[in-house]
C-alpha cells in the first residue's frame, strides 16, 4: 500500500518519521519504542498519512495539540483535494472517525481541540450544558432550523438567518453579538424586543454597548464570557440557564428566578468580526419549580430564593 506519511510538530513544521529533524525535536537519537506513537500522545504532534492518494489519515491526541500544528495540518487537508478522511484521537483510548468533507474534517479538528470552557461559578446563575447534536434529531424543538442553518452553511452568516429565525417566531428572543480583535470584547449589535428585563430603553440605546455593561452588571460579566468563549472557539453552545434577572423597569423590586433554553452559534463575517447568535427561550412554570429547587439543593444556606423573594 502506497502511503506517504509526515509528522506535523507542535510549531507547525513539517518532519518525516525517523529523520534527524524529527529525531532531534524528540530528544531522543535511537529511540527503542515507538517514537511516532510517543510523539503523537504526549508531544502534540500530528501524523498525517496520504494513503493511495486516495485517503488522509490523521492521528492526534487533542489535548496536546497546539495551535500551529493545527492550523498547518488543517491547511494540507484542504490543498490535498482528497475527499475521504479518517481522524484518529486519542482520549483515555483511541476512537477513529470517517468523513468524506474536508470542510467538517477541518472543523472537527478544530472542535476536537478546542479547550473545554468552564463557566465561573455563581450563586445567581446556574448553566446546564446540553447536547447539541440532540437538536438534529429532535423535530419538535424551534431551535433546530437555526442549528440546521449554522451548519449546511458552514457558519457564514448572511441576512437569511434573519429571516429564518421571524419565521421560526423567534427574533424577538434572539440578541446577535460581535466579538472582534485584538479586544476580543462582546459588543450588542442586535437585542430582540423579547429581552424585556433589559428595558425598553437599553433596547435601544445597548446597540453597540459592550454586554459586560448590561444594566444587570453581574448578569453581563458572566455571559459575556460566553459570547467570548463561543467566539473563539468556532463552537456552539447549547444550554439551560436558570437566573435570578433583576429587570432594568423594575429597580428596587425584587429579582425575577427565570430559566431558559439557549442556543449559541458563532458566525463568519466578511470580515474579521465573529457574530455570536443568541436565541433563547423561555422555560414554563414547571421548569421554574424545578430551578429553585435546584438553587436551594445546591447552597440552602446562601440560595438566591432565599435572599430574593419570588415576584407574584
């Protein structure tokens, strides 16, 4: 079987197995092992096999894998104008994968090695992370044509996801966020009039606001980092949040439990600027039973719904 194999390092150079270039940046001369293996699962190289010019095999453990070798490998893929790819990772064991897309082999690489992002913990907000893959396969959901969308089209936005989400009625819950370099800063550049606990004031006034300066200044710390994490990452998030909102036409008052279903997409843009779509929908009465219970098994002592009496 004719195959061409290279190891892509973790700078994002290319070496052939058993050379003294590879051997040198192993650190070992005549090693007496498997000195492909041991670079792959603990020095973040990539293997990348080119198989009868037929088939790109890539061997990787994720957790290791640094960025340039990423990206390098990622850029081959693309140029080699193959169309079948087999991704083998390793975790606590190996897994193998098949595609015949180079546009989803290059982003499962990149969500294969995204860092897990780990929301900061907080009394007021509690998130409940969810399978995304599970909207495909769930008919019933509101959300499902925006995840469908997201992905026939590669995630390049266009006025159409406007347009889908009036017909799915869901815009006026649906807020779109620019995150852009070198600040990386979470800016408002569409805010749904569904949003009521912003006011009606900041509906209008927030276009352009950064989301840390919500008027609800912890609420935004919080998920602004979201925005920022889906941004970076090119990943979606799909989630449960329950939340104590203090709403902006209610200062004084006390702060409203609330509990929604949210899907985050991140969007390409003509330029440099990632658009994070946000959507989320509101949770029924029951859900609400169920979230402050969840608050007061989770610190009785110091639960929101004790220190904030639910609004009637």
């Amino acid at each position: 079987m004719e195959r061409l194999t290279m190891l892509v390092t973790p700078d994002g150079e290319w070496v052939f197995p058993n050379s003294d270039e590879f051997l040198a940046r192993l650190g070992d001369a005549t090693p007496d092992y498997d000195a492909i293996s041991f670079a792959v699962k603990n020095l973040g190289f990539i293997k990348f096999q080119i198989i009868r010019q037929s088939i790109i095999e890539i061997e990787l453990h994720p957790r290791n894998v640094e960025l340039p070798a990423l990206l390098a490998a990622q850029q081959q893929l693309l140029q080699a104008g193959i169309k079948l790819f087999r991704v083998r990772y390793f975790d606590t064991e190996w897994h193998s994968e098949i595609s015949s897309s180079a546009e989803r082999t290059v982003a499962r690489l990149s969500e294969l090695c995204t860092p897990v992002f780990t929301p900061a913990t907080h009394e007021r907000f509690i998130v409940e992370p969810q399978d995304f893959g599970q909207l495909f396969h769930d008919d019933e959901n509101q959300l499902r044509p925006l995840a469908q969308k997201w992905r026939v089209t590669f995630a390049h936005f266009d006025p159409s996801f406007i347009s889908l989400t009036v017909r799915q009625q869901l815009l006026p819950l649906t807020a779109i966020v620019g995150v852009k370099p070198p600040t990386n800063e979470p800016v408002f550049r569409f805010i749904g009039d569904g949003h009521r606990w912003v006011g009606t004031q900041y509906r209008v006034n927030g276009i352009g606001e950064k989301v840390e300066n919500l008027p609800d200044r912890d609420y935004g710390g919080w998920v602004a980092e979201f925005y920022r994490s889906v941004a970076s990452s090119g990943q979606p998030r799909y989630d449960v949040v329950t939340a104590a909102m203090q709403y902006e036409d209610e200062a004084g008052k006390p702060r409203r439990l609330v509990r929604y279903e949210r899907l985050m997409l991140p969007w390409k843009t003509p330029s440099d600027e990632i658009f994070v779509s946000s959507c989320a929908i509101p949770l029924g009465t029951a859900a609400d039973a169920e979230a402050e219970a969840s608050f007061q098994s989770r610190d009785p002592e110091r639960s929101v719904v004790k220190y904030f009496a639910r609004s009637s």
